[in-house]
C-alpha cells in the first residue's frame, strides 16, 4: 500500500484503492473489524470509518492497520508537477 492519498496536515485519507486493500487484507486474514481494530489498537469504528473512506487517519494508525492484516506502507516523495 503505497500513501498517495490526499494529505491535509498530518492526516490523510487513504483513496479507494487503499480501502479496498485493507478491506480484502483483513478478508483474507480471516479477521473482522472488531478483531482487527482491537489487534490495531484502535476502535472498531474507527477502523470501519478509515475503511469505508469516511474518516481521515495519520499514518501511524493507517501503519498499524496494515501490519495487522499483512500489508506494508509505504510513503514516497515525488516531484510536483
């Protein structure tokens, strides 16, 4: 899972693409939301909410989700155009 969502200060919302990886992670994983936020440290709505796109996370929480279901973050620096 590569972070080029929409950055607004130190959150970010992760784009359909990202959700869906999370989502099918956590599928294969064989873990609910329930299971998942609480192995995240996080709560379960919160977790359905950064999820589903309607809640926006920093990236420490969006890492832990990701360690959770077997994904890894990544963060890269571009050129603006």
């Amino acid at each position: 899972m590569v972070a080029t969502a929409s950055w607004s200060g130190a959150f970010t919302m992760l784009n359909e693409s990202q959700r869906a990886k999370l989502r099918k992670a956590r599928e294969r994983a064989g873990l609910t939301v329930r299971q998942a936020a609480a192995a995240a440290k996080i709560s379960h709505s919160s977790w359905a909410h950064i999820e589903t796109g309607r809640r926006a996370s920093d990236l420490a929480t969006i890492r832990r989700m990701a360690l959770v279901v077997g994904l890894e973050l990544r963060v890269d620096l571009v050129r603006k155009r």
